[in-house]
C-alpha cells in the first residue's frame, strides 16, 4: 500500500525542520548519539535553541541532559564567546563522547563544565538567578521539578524550554495517558497557568516548550 501523502500542516513542519542544516561534526554527532541510544535533539529544536541563546545575548546555560552533545552543541553556537555550558547527566560515557564533539567543534574545555549526576541532586546547588537559559531534555516525569528550580535559577528575562513537549504526537492525544504523557501535560499546564512566565510552544522536531521569566 502506498503511503498517505502528507497534509499541509504535515509537510509544513517538515519543510520548517528540514530548513536547517547541520555540518558534518553534528551530523557526526547525531549518529554516535542514536548508537548510544541517547535520543538527539532534531535540527528544527536545535536551530530553536541556538536562536533563543543568540536573542538574550546568554552567558550562563544550564542543560540537563548532555545526552552526546547534539543540544549542547546548538546551545554554544548560540551563546556569547565567553560563556559557559552547565550540562548535567546521570551517563558517563555520554559526557565523554559530549566533551570530545566540543573539542572536535572548537570549543575549549573552559567553556563547558559537564557535571554527571541526578539533576536533582544538581541544580540545587547552583546559583540563584545566574543562569540566563535552563534546557530540559532529560526526565519528562521530572519536568515539574525541573521548572521549580529553574525559575529559581534564572534571572529576569532568562528562558525555560523542555524538549520533545509533543512527546511523538501523544500528547495531543486524549487517549494517551501513560506517565511520561500526563507529566508533559502538566508541565505545560503549569507554565501556561503561571503569571511569572511568558509562554510559547514551538511544533518544530518534536515539540519545544519554552518560557520567558518576566521581570
């Protein structure tokens, strides 16, 4: 049987993720990360992130989750020459193979400090208000404690954004109601309902949930 064509909309956010490309050391990077088994974040969502990093002039970024680099990557590209990644991860190996593809990139050691651990465990320990962009790719069912600490990080006019917020289409789907998909829904409940943030929702890749902490 011969597939359904495409919709508009369908091939709309297609043509948009397909629109930015990557260069051969993220292309590099993305297929260590899927033999790694650490799921990339699709160019559309990366570009995302590069372009939110680059319009608030960022220093300071927290990311949870450094899978193999690929998010990490986009972050750096997007953030001021003398800024500084935080990246947070529970796997090793994947921080390893993270630190080499920045390296690979041109971005010196100074520039990333890769801490292995539970983010929970992490981000309590860091600075109130210093961080101007916390990345959330990790835990959706940690997603709402994920959102209490970074606005406890992050300055005025700093952004919040979560990863994969559609979840591959679940959650839009009433039907679906397993734990990962009941928790992105209430983080997304959460931030639309908080008069702190100023929310957006992002169809590029597989979703990308953001929020600006206003003054």
């Amino acid at each position: 049987m011969a597939p359904t064509p495409a919709g508009p909309a369908e091939a709309s956010l297609a043509y948009a993720d397909g629109f930015h490309t990557e260069d051969e050391t993220l292309q590099e990077a993305r297929k260590r990360a899927i033999e790694w088994g650490a799921e990339p974040l699709p160019p559309g969502a990366g570009a995302a992130l590069c372009f939110l990093a680059t319009a608030i002039n960022a220093r300071a970024v927290v990311e949870i989750g450094t899978g193999c680099g690929v998010s990490g990557l986009w972050l750096l590209r997007g953030m001021r020459p003398d800024g500084t990644l935080t990246s947070v991860d529970v796997e090793v190996e994947h921080q390893r193979l993270a630190r080499h593809l920045f390296s690979q990139a041109g971005f010196a050691g100074s520039k990333v400090r890769l801490i292995t651990g539970r983010a929970l465990d992490v981000l309590p320990r860091l600075a109130d208000g210093g961080y101007d962009l916390v990345f959330c790719d990790a835990e959706p069912q940690e997603y709402a404690d994920y959102l209490v600490e970074a606005l406890r990080l992050l300055r005025p006019g700093g952004i919040v954004a979560f990863a994969h917020a559609l979840l591959g289409g679940r959650v839009t789907d009433p039907i679906r109601r397993d734990p990962d998909t009941a928790a992105m829904r209430e983080v997304g409940r959460l931030i639309r309902d908080d008069e702190r943030l100023r929310p957006l929702l992002l169809p590029l890749g597989d979703g990308l949930l953001a929020a600006v902490k206003l003054p």
